[in-house]
C-alpha cells in the first residue's frame, strides 16, 4: 500500500494546531496515518498515552487490540491475533528517528522508546509559547472571581478566584486573546432595602464589607415582617433603577468600599482580573429577553417569563411576576453581548457546581439563540481565614525544622509558602471533587503538596547556584535512565498544557509539575551532578528543569522560593 502524503487526519478541534508540537501529538499523528493507511475502514479514534511502566517504554498504544476486535466483528479474518494488527501498525510508521525501539509486548500493546537523539533535539528547542498558540486568532473570556457587593466573599468565590486565574495564564501562553472578567453582583433589588434601611440608620456607605453584610441581614428581616419598609425599599430600587442621583451616589460609595476589600485578596494572591459587574448589562435585559420571547425560547408561566430545559420540569426563572429581572436575565444579556460584541470564541464560566442548573439554561437558550456555546466549571466548600492561618503554620514548620534562612527570609518564605499551599490544593485538585483544605496535609514534604513543589524547586535553584559551570548543550549526553526520564518529563510540557486546556483543568498542570519534581528528585539521588564527569551536560539538565518549574509555577500564579 503506498503511503498518502498527508493524509493525517486532524481533528477539527481548534486546538489541533497545538497538537502538532507536542510529543504526543506528533506520535498520535504516526499512528494515526499508519491506521488510516492499512486500515482505512477503521473510524474510531486513535489510542496513545503515557506508558505507565517506563521499562516498557516511554508512550504505549492500545489500538491494535481495539482494531482487531473491530475486524473480528466485520467477519474480517486476514489477522490471527492483535499482535499481528500491531506488526501492521508499526510496519506503517516509516519516521523511525524519533525511536529507539518500538515493540510488540503482551496482547497487542505497541511501546514507544523516545530516542536519545530525539530527546536531546526537544530539550534544545525553546519552549515558544507562539509555537503552541491556535493558528486562527481565538478569543477566550472566563467568568471567574465574580463576589458579590455588600456581602463577604466565601470559599466558593476564593476557589473560582484561584482557578480562573490559572486557567487564563494557561490560555494567554497558548496564544488565546484572553478577557479576565469579574461578574460580580452589584445590581438588583436587595440593593433597595439595603439603602433604604442604611438611610433610616444613618449608616455610612463607606462601611466595611462585614458592616455592610451585617446591615444586609438586617435590612432583609425588616423587609420581610415590616410593611412599610417593604414598600420604602421598592421606590428605593425604583429610584436606582431610574439611576437617581443620591442614590446612585450611595450606590456607587457601596460599589467602591466593597471593591477595596476585594482589591486586597486579589493583591495577596496576585490576581489580575476586570470588574465587568451586572449592572454593566442592566439597560439590555429588555431587548434580549424580548427577542428570546419572540423566538419562542423563554416563555410566560404564572405570571413569569421562564426557560425551560427538557430534563427537569422546574423552570428557570428569567423574569419575576412582578417584572423584576433576576440573576439569570443578567447572565442572558451577558451571553448575548459576550458573544456578539465582544466577540468572544470561548466563555468560560468558573462557579460553584451548586449554579449548574442555571448555567444548563442559559447555554440551551444561547445555543437556540443561534449565539454560541460556552462550558460550565465547578463547586464550593468551607474556606474561612486560610490564609493567615496557613502562612502562621509555614512560618512556625521552617522555624521548627531548621534552616539557614535568616527570620526575616523565614518570613517571606512562609508568606509565599502559605499562599502557594492554598493555592495549589485548590489547583491540584480534580475540579469536581470536593475541596477540604488540611494544614497536615498542606505541611507534607512528601506529598503532592505545594511545600514538596518548592523544597524540589529550591534545591534546584541551590544545585545551579552551587556548580561553577554554566550549563553546555553540546556537552550533553544521556548516560543514567533516571537522567533520560528527566529529559523526557522536561520535553512533555507542552503536552500538559494542551490537556490543561482540553479539560479545563489545571490539576493536569499540577499532575505535571509534580511529576517534574519527583523525577528530578529520583535523578538527584542517583546522578552526581557537582563534581561529576559530566558537570556540564547535567548542569545544562538542571537548568531546563529549573526553566520548566519556573514556567510551570508561573502559570499557575505560584511564586517559587529560590531558597529554603
Ligand atoms: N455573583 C455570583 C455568585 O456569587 C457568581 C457569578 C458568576 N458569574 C455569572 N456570570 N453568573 O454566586
């Protein structure tokens, strides 16, 4: 059979740009063309992974067995066993540069061994973020952050925070126009009874936010037994509504206490991010829930205007009885206008898993709509005071366990420590699961944790600070396994990101930077690097480690100790 020149199928994601620089990508690719060349009925996608057990090798496919069966079922008869579909396979992959071995092991598994030359050529290769970017301009906006006025920020917002923003450093590497946006809920009627309710008390709108939360809850037991201040704190919304200058003016002093304080965590945890609140979108709720009306995909019960999703028989309510807009006609106009004037490609919304229903209702009807698509993230749990608490515990660990710091680097270290260590359990967990923070765990050295990421990338730092060397490429070889495996983690990276992005998933990100640092570590322990025979070739490996965990930490907004 005579092989097709580019007759690699792409998939029309439009990622795929992006997986023809990486490992996996350009090895998925072999295997792919050598299947549709031999086996041009064969349809299904391709399997190549990790090879979990690196003496195997390096990748593994698992396509032949999956392609025999196929075969089977079809009556087709030419091949007695997987093993012979995978001789066909690697019959068909004539690019043999990239390997040391391909092998045939067990029932049909086809092993990659990366070759050392291979290797070598993908370590000198800058890590170019324009490499990876999507060749058609794309336009990413995440939704993330997004607190509400007037009210304390919960663990929900601090996850959504956390993770938003790594997702967005993820995607600005990769290319994407990315639009950070801070939805935050400073709009609506609980506005009313809270000035209302600050005007009768004489209370300042310059008050703290736990004032201002406190004033909200009392406000709200008022409305709901006293009759008077009921119908006081609906003229009030009316006259915000109609945008009333004292009360848009205490509006607006309410808008900036709260902003102030939220300015302060996103200080601390270097966040970077754009209030785009839902008030923005206030004057277009009309129109677009009149044009949803009239293609018939939100529609009146009981007074209400409300969508409803075929699976469940509860409506989403978009517009009240009493004419009052909600959350959800907000989150239309938003979507509306996030697509078509902002043009955005990609919306990512990043909230607790608890808003999953209105979420599946906003897309079905921007879908409908003929507007777009976008992707639902997350969930919430019990946060508190972490963060002082978690830098408290580093400081009082480094103190307890030693080091050459002096106590005002032990303290700059447990401030970043505990930073770093909330951050990463949040990241390094699978976004669905829930999220319980343990100081034990947190204070692990062997762990997954972020204390282990920063000890590996310290040592690191020491290692290269401590040689005389500079690092050679031309010197380096590959001469011990553990330093093969190393290399190999190091070339990977653009493999992680493109999963982080495939799955929205910055655990995939931690899954790799881990990894980076035990290999490291397990390399450490069994080459000599200072004063070795080849210094300069493992110093030159040191420094595409320590380049990698850098980028890496960078991406998911962790700064790295250089020592410890
Ligand atoms: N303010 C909302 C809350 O605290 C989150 C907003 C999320 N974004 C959105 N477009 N609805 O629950």
């Amino acid at each position: 059979v005579r092989r097709r020149p580019g007759a690699v199928r792409r998939q029309c994601s439009a990622e795929a740009s992006v997986t023809e620089h990486t490992i996996l990508g350009t090895l998925r690719g072999m295997v792919e063309s050598s299947v549709r060349e031999r086996f041009p009925d064969y349809d299904k996608p391709i399997d190549v992974a990790e090879c979990a057990n690196t003496s195997l090798g390096d990748f593994q496919s698992s396509s032949a067995m999956q392609i025999f069966s196929a075969l089977a079922k079809a009556g087709e008869t030419s091949f007695r066993s997987p093993r012979d579909v995978a001789d066909e396979i690697v019959a068909g992959i004539s690019e043999r540069e990239m390997f040391d071995s391909i092998t045939i092991a067990g029932p049909g598994f086809i092993n990659f061994r990366l070759s050392d030359n291979y290797i070598r050529s993908e370590l000198f290769r800058e890590t170019k973020s324009a490499e990876l970017g999507p060749t058609i301009k794309r336009h990413v906006l995440v939704d993330f952050s997004s607190p509400n006025i007037a009210k304390e920020m919960h663990v929900g917002h601090l996850r959504s925070t956390i993770i938003g923003d790594t997702l967005c450093n993820v995607f600005e590497f990769c290319g994407y126009t990315t639009t950070r946006v801070n939805h935050v809920g400073d709009w609506g009627t609980q506005f009313g009874m809270l000035i209302q309710f600050m005007k009768e008390n004489g209370i300042s709108p310059d008050s703290s936010v736990s004032d201002l939360q406190a004033c909200y809850k009392q406000a709200k037991q008022k409305f709901d037994v006293d009759d008077d201040f009921k119908a006081k704190s609906k003229d009030m919304v009316v006259k915000l509504q109609s945008y009333d200058p004292e009360t848009a003016h205490m509006w607006r002093q309410i808008c900036s206490a709260s902003r102030a304080e939220f300015q302060t965590i996103y200080d601390r945890l270097k966040i970077r991010i754009v209030e785009k609140g839902e008030s923005f979108y206030n004057d277009m709720i009309p129109s677009v829930l009149d044009e949803l009306q009239s293609k018939r995909l939100i529609v009146e019960d009981a007074g209400a205007l409300c969508i409803f999703t075929e699976s469940d028989d509860t409506p989403v309510i978009c517009r009240k009885s009493d004419g009052g807009f909600n959350y959800a006609s907000t989150d239309l106009a938003a979507v509306r206008h996030r697509i078509m004037s902002e043009k955005a490609d990609k919306i990512i919304y990043v909230t607790d898993q608890g808003q999953h229903k209105h979420f599946k209702a906003i897309f079905k009807t921007a879908n409908e709509a003929g507007w777009g698509d976008a992707q639902v993230a997350l969930e919430h749990v019990g946060f508190g005071v972490v963060l002082d608490e978690a830098e408290e515990r580093c400081f009082k660990f480094l103190e307890e366990k030693g080091t050459n710091l002096t106590t005002d680097e032990i303290k700059h270290a447990s401030k970043v420590l505990g930073v770093s260590s909330v951050k990463y359990a949040d990241l390094q967990n699978n976004r669905l699961t829930n999220y319980t923070f343990s100081f034990d765990r947190m204070l692990d050295l062997k762990g997954n944790t972020a204390m282990y990421l920063q000890y590996s990338h310290a040592r690191v730092a020491t290692i290269l600070q401590k040689s005389s060397f500079a690092g050679r490429p031309d010197q380096f070889s590959i001469s011990h396994e553990e330093e093969r495996l190393l290399a190999i983690q190091i070339i990977k990276f653009q493999d992680a990101l493109l999963t982080t992005l495939q799955d929205l998933a910055p655990s995939k990100l931690c899954e790799y930077l881990y990894t980076l640092c035990s290999t490291f570590n397990n390399f450490y322990a069994e080459c000599k690097v200072i004063g070795g025979d080849n210094e300069e070739s493992r110093i030159y490996l040191c420094e595409r480690t320590l380049y990698t965990m850098k980028l890496t930490f960078s991406l998911l907004g962790i700064e790295p100790l250089e020592r410890l």
